[in-house]
C-alpha cells in the first residue's frame, strides 16, 4: 500500500472518530467548557493556553506528514531523493529548537498556574467566605454548614458571588471533590483536612460529582450544587432548620454505613464539632512518652494531618 494512502486512511479514521464524539455529544455540554466561576474561568484559559501550544507541533508534523507522503509520491519525478541529512544543521536547529522552546513556555506557564490556582488560597472577593464542610461517605457526599448548624446530603447549596471554603475529608476510601462548571477537583481523604476554595459567578444548578473510583456505588455517588441568591439562601437555611431530623452522632454512625443511590435528605440539627470528630476518629492517640512538639501532640489541630490537593483537572 503507497504511503499516501496509508496517510489518507488514517486521517479518514481520525475524522470519523471526531464526528462520532460530536454526534455523541450532541445536547451536551462539557462541563469544563462551559465554567460558572472564577476558578473554572482561569482553569479554562489555561486549558486553552496548553492546547493551543502544543498543537503547534501537533498540525505542524500531520502537515509535514501529508506533504512528503504527496511531494515523494512515485509519479512525482521532481523529488530528488536525498537520504543523507546527518549534517544537515539547519534541519537540526529547526526541529529541535522550537519543541524546546515550547517546552520551556509550557513549563513556565505550569509553575505559575500551580501557585496562582492552588485550591488552598482564599480568593482575592470581599465578602466574607462561607465554610461548608464535606464528608465523602460511601456513596454518598455529607455537607455541613457549621456556621448555620445544618447539614445536607447529595445537595449542597450556597450564594452566588460568595467565597465558598470547602474542608473536605473522608469516612470511607479517598475519594475526590468535584465541581466541573466551579472549578478543580480535590482528594477527600481519611484523617485529613483538604481545602478547596471556589465562588460562583451565575445562579444555578450544577452537577458534582466523584471524581476517584471508589467500589460499587461509584456511579451513583453524585450530588447538585445549587447557587442561589444571598436572600433565597437564608431561607433554604431556614427551611431547614425547621426539619426534625436531627444528625447526632448516633444517627451520622447510621448514615456512614454503605448505602447506594441515596436521595438528597436535610438535618435541622448538627452534633457540635462532628467534622472534627470524624477526622480525629482516624487519628492514633499520642503516648505519654511521645517525644514529639506539643503542637503536634494536641489534638485540637482542625486540620487532622497534612493538607494534599490537585490545582485545576
């Protein structure tokens, strides 16, 4: 088979590959392409930045491709056949410095994305952050909000244009925190504390998701996160409280246990300091003889162990 053909059939396969996704997507939208907040926005740009980098190797060296496979064709009797390029310096030069110089660009565009979008970092808005404190379950997601004692589970909800700081750990294997359309995911972990902050720029409705496979009930362990208006959120607030369900430690040892496919549910009440005593459950109890800091020794360190995180996808 001629090269050019070998050429043509692989770009048909390319091609109907791509039309299979977009059929496929169809009444879609990527979450990722279509971002609600500060922090999807800059995620998205950087996307954009990488793709858009790399693609200058990518359609110069298909373009290369499909040009010798045309200019060296059999018929064609004005290309010479030159196959000793060895000491061909300039050749060298060109397709080894521009790669390079793409790599370095890349490289200095990642070390600054990492620092300027670390998911710990307060967000640079005035009003005051709200705390909302997740637990990943199996298979489920349990918010509380401390400040408001309530509590939630598979829907979360929170005012548009707001800081939301996200503390999330783990009751069950890790897991990760997602939100596509407000930004990065984030490991949940148990015996740890990760933090993710992230703002909404536009009401709605966005799905969350598991973003780390995590056994059976994988699949169904998805949640909504609802941005609303600060008064409508005051009085989701206070629809809430008015539940008679109340999640004491007893009942949360209830609601651990694995369940699949779970309906949103709503706590009118939460035990005090259950966040912590979820961390701290993980926690090995100091010995006397410990010759360890008295920082470290204490146990009132909300954060229950190091911090780990994933900026951006």
């Amino acid at each position: 088979m001629k090269p050019v053909h070998v050429l043509a059939i692989s770009l048909s396969a390319c091609a109907c590959i791509l039309g299979l996704i977009v059929f496929l997507m169809q009444g879609h939208t990527i979450a990722i392409l279509a971002p609600k907040g500060l922090l999807a926005k800059e995620e998205l740009t950087l996307i954009t930045n990488v793709v858009s980098l790399m693609l200058i190797v990518a359609i110069a060296v298909f373009g290369l491709a499909f040009f010798f496979a045309w200019w060296y064709r059999r018929s064609n009797t004005r290309a010479v056949y030159s196959p000793n390029w060895e000491h061909g310096a300039m050749s060298e030069l060109v397709w080894w410095a521009i790669p390079i110089e793409i790599v370095l660009v890349l490289s200095a565009i990642t070390w600054s994305s990492t620092h300027a979008l670390d998911p710990h970092k307060a967000l640079a808005i005035a009003a005051p952050p709200l705390t909302i404190e997740v637990v990943a379950l199996s298979w489920k997601w349990l918010f509380i909000y401390p400040e408001q004692h309530i509590a939630a589970v598979q829907s979360v909800r929170f005012p548009v244009n707001r800081p939301i700081q996200f503390l999330i750990t783990a009751d069950a294997p890790m897991n990760s925190f997602w939100i596509p359309e407000l930004g990065g995911q984030i490991y949940a972990m148990t015996g740890m504390s990760t933090e993710l902050n992230l703002v909404a720029d536009h009401t709605g409705t966005f799905a969350g998701r598991s973003a780390n496979y995590s056994g059976d009930g994988f699949a169904q362990m998805n949640f909504t996160a609802e941005a609303v208006s600060g008064s409508d959120f005051d009085a989701w607030v206070e629809s809430v409280r008015q539940s008679s369900e109340s999640l004491t430690l007893h009942a949360y040892d209830a609601l651990a246990k694995p369940s699949q496919a779970n309906p949103p549910a709503y706590y009118g009440n939460v035990a005090d300091t259950l966040y912590d005593t979820i961390l701290m459950k993980f926690m090995a109890p100091a010995r006397p003889d410990d010759s360890l800091p008295d920082s470290v020794i204490q146990a009132g360190d909300r954060s229950g162990g190091p911090s780990m995180g994933m900026p951006g996808m």
